[in-house]
C-alpha cells in the first residue's frame, strides 16, 4: 500500500512538516484553505505567509531564537534557508522580504512531485480519523498503530468555523481548548534582584513555592502611576478576554487600590526584612521544572513589550529583570496540549493525528515551523515502524516541546527561551558567554546524531 500522509494548513508550520515527509519520499496531500477561504490576518494567497512581523527574531548562535534557527537547519528546514536568502538589513534579526520569501516557499511546496496540493477549507477532521484507523488508546505510543495514512493538523491560531468545532469535539471539548491568549510574563530567575526578595507562601513562611516582590506605599504609587500611563498595544477580538481574565493595566485602571486586592496583596505574608506584612506584593511562581524560569502571578497584560520591561522594573525585585517571555494578549487558537499531547507532537487519544504549529501551544513563527518539521519526522517514522524522534531538553526545540507537554496548570503557549533548557554543569555568570556554551551543547547533540 502506498504511504501517504495528509497536512491540513499550508501555514510555516504546515509546509515544513509536508517538506520533511516530501523530502524522505512520502507522498503528502496539503490542504489549504486559500485562496477559497482566508482569515482576518492572511491577505496574500501564497503560502507560508507572515502574517504580521517580517522578521524571525535573532539569528546569532547564542540567542534562543538563533539556536532555535540553527537546530531547524540541521533538521533540514525549508523554511531557514529561504529566509536566508530572501533576508533584508535589520541588525541581528533575521527579517526577510516577505513577498519573496512567501513566493519561494510557495514555489518549492508546488513544484515539489511529491506534495500534491489540494486548495479547499477542511470543514471537518472526524471523516479524516475515521478513514486513518485512528487508534483511541489514551497511550503513549511511540511507534503508532495503523499508520497507513497519517493527518498532521497546522491550521494555526486562528483556526475556526467547523473545522475549529470539529477538533474540539476530537480533543474532549472547551476545556481542552483556548481561543486566545492572556499570558503573563516570565522572568529569568537570575536577574531578580534577591535584595528585594523573600521565598514564602501566603501564611506558610517556611515553603518556598513562591517568590515574593515586596513593595513600600511610596513604591506602590509609582509603580502604579507609571502602569496607568503605559502605552498599550492593539488588541484585537478582546471580548473573550475581559470574561475571566483581566491584564493587569486594565485592572489598575479601577482604582488606585484595586490591585492591593487583587494580584498584589499582601495578605498572609511577612517581609523578613521588616518583620511585617508589605504595604502590596508581587508574587513569582516556578514556570519549568528546572526552576529557571518565574511567572508574574495574575499579571496579565496587553502593554507593548519595551512598556513591560520598563514599568515593571518599577518593582523593586525586577529592577534588572530579563524577560524569557513578554505578556500578550491576542485571539490565538491552542490545544491543551500539555492534557493532549504526546511529546513526540501526535495526540495521546488518535496516535495517527499530529498537531503542528501555533495550534500545539508554540508560540512564533519560526517555533511554529520547527514543530512542524518534528511533527513531519515523526510522521516519517510511524509510516515506516520507527521509534519517533524526542529531542532531549538540551536542545531548545527538544526543551519547548518537553514544555508544551508537560502537565501543567493555566497552560500558555510558549516560545523559545534558554530558561527551557536545563542548566549546565559549570556556573558561567556572563550571559552570553552562558547561552553561547548552551547552544554548543546543543550543536554539539545535532553534530553528533543523524536524523
Ligand atoms: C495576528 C497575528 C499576528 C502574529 N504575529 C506574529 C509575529 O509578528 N511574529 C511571530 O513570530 N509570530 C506571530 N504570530 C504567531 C504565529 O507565529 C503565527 O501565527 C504563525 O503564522 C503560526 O504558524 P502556523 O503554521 O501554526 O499557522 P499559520 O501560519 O496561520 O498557517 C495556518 C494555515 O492553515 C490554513 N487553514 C486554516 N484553517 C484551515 C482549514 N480548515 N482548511 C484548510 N486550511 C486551513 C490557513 O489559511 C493558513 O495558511 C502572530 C499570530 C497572529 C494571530
């Protein structure tokens, strides 16, 4: 029997994983929606199309989004080389001319004899399942049942209409389901500033589940001041978020006390530098296992990402903070996938059914690609009776995808980051110093394996 694989969305992570199969001799079917059908953000009919930002973040080694660049391109990225190519001036970044980048990628997936392009929305995913032999196990199977045709779903984040209502029925329903994002930022846990810190718990002072920002009146009031008066970025389709789950500026906007009962009180909480309860405090809690990295506890938020770094700063304890990832918030589809998802990027409950890109709970565009080559390679191996691919946390791309898997509460999407990856065995005290011998370690790992 001939071995095929469907990819539905012919998005950057969508091609990549057609690519990846393409490239070892698998025959794959893209569906693509447009020209048909098009979101509120795709405006051009090719594919691969960026849709806001033409730039793909850092490109030297010991940058996450360069490391992150770098692995991709000994996996056998589309999408790298042609950004290379296709790459104007912008000083550190990796930003291309969009047009010649979208029509490039476009041109390979179609010239491709092994891609067969099929322009049409998939209304629905269940007919697809059941003509896969879909295996409802629950298990973590790392081979795959009956994997004659395999679906690998990178529909994005603004995934929607039947086909959105057809995964959720698949995946176990509105719980499993997100259709924006409100994330609050992450630090590095290094750069706080431990002066101004205490470990507690509220009325448990002797636990260090959280870290504590401790602020005096008079540093409340500025901090708040300069909250009021931050600049915000757009927001689009917000309806859903003010619901249940209010950015931080927004709420500061009721009143000059409200965050004092909200995300900063202080309640069952004593500084042990004073002795006494602070006058509002900020608490940071563990995002990785590795306890690299600390989220802003209830501090969500739409401020642009220089406002960010900088009205928080007015936090005593994040004076000096580096921030792993910024706040957002925008209309954004994701599976629960740390509930869903295998780390080898195919559902626990349909073996068969691989989810690539934004929809996995990657965060960017480049994340979204290189998920869709691992999901590609996988695919690959199921096809053919292999034991799939995890890349260890050392690498970045093996450390998001062990993130986007790992149970979890209040799962937001995650892009990359060094806070991932699990620290090295020397100390190294300057930053990039430190973040170039993670991304050897990391090349290292690629130089000596073949995928
Ligand atoms: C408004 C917005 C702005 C963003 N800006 C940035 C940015 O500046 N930088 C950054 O790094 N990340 C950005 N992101 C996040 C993310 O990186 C991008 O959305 C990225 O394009 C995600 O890649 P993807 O392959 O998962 O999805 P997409 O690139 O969106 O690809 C999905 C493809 O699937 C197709 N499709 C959808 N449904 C169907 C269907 N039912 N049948 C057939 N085809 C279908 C779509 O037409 C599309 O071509 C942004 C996201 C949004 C929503």
């Amino acid at each position: 029997m001939e071995k095929k694989v469907t990819v539905i969305g012919a998005g950057l992570a969508g091609c990549e994983a057609a690519y990846a199969l393409a490239k070892r001799g698998v025959k794959v079917t893209l569906i693509e929606q447009k020209p048909v059908k098009k979101s509120a953000a795709h405006k051009s009919d090719n594919f691969c199309e960026l849709v806001c930002s033409n730039s793909l973040k850092a490109f030297r080694l010991n940058s996450a989004a360069g490391l992150l660049k770098t692995e991709m391109e000994f996996l056998g990225s589309l999408t790298v080389p042609i950004a290379k190519q296709t790459a104007v001036p912008a000083g550190g970044a990796l930003a291309v001319d969009r047009e010649k980048f979208e029509t490039a990628v476009t041109k390979a997936i179609k010239e491709n004899k092994n891609i067969t392009v099929l322009q049409k929305e998939q209304k629905d995913i269940l007919s697809l399942v059941h003509n896969n032999g879909c295996n409802n196990n629950n298990g973590n199977s790392s081979t795959g049942g009956n994997s004659s045709n395999i679906v690998i779903i990178a529909t994005g984040p603004l995934t929607d209409g039947s086909f959105a209502e057809s995964l959720k029925k698949l995946t176990g329903g509105m719980e499993m389901f997100s259709f924006y994002d409100a994330a609050a930022p992450i630090v590095n846990i290094d750069t706080v500033d431990m002066e101004h810190a205490f470990w507690a718990s509220r009325y448990k002072d002797d636990q260090k589940d959280y870290l504590n920002c401790p602020l005096t009146k008079e540093e409340y009031l500025r901090f708040y001041n300069e909250l009021i008066n931050a600049e915000r970025a757009v927001l689009h389709d917000m309806d859903k978020i003010y619901e249940g789950c209010v950015p931080i500026e927004v709420l500061a906007h009721k009143g000059v006390d409200t965050m004092r009962f909200g995300p900063l009180k202080a309640v069952g909480l004593q500084d042990p530098k004073t002795q006494k309860r602070p006058y509002a405090n900020l608490q940071l809690r563990k995002e990785t296992v590795n306890g690299n990295m600390y989220n802003l506890v209830g501090f969500q938020t739409n401020l642009k990402f220089g406002e960010q770094k900088r009205v928080f700063s007015f936090i005593p304890a994040l004076k000096n903070a580096e921030y792993e990832r910024y706040g957002v918030m925008h209309r954004n589809s994701f599976l629960n996938s740390p509930m869903l998802l295998n780390e080898t990027l195919n559902l626990k409950s349909h073996n068969n059914i691989f989810i690539a890109g934004q929809l996995s709970g990657v965060e960017g565009y480049m994340e979204s690609a290189a998920s869709g080559i691992m999901c590609g390679i996988n695919a690959f191996r199921m096809l053919n009776n292999k034991e799939m691919l995890v890349l260890p946390d050392i690498t970045m791309m093996g450390g998001l995808f062990k993130y986007i898997t790992t149970p979890q509460k209040h799962f937001q999407p995650m892009g990359a980051a060094f806070g991932l990856l699990p620290a090295l065995d020397v100390r190294i005290k300057d930053k990039l110093e430190r973040y170039m011998a993670l991304a050897e370690r990391s090349v290292e790992y690629f130089k000596n394996n073949s995928f």
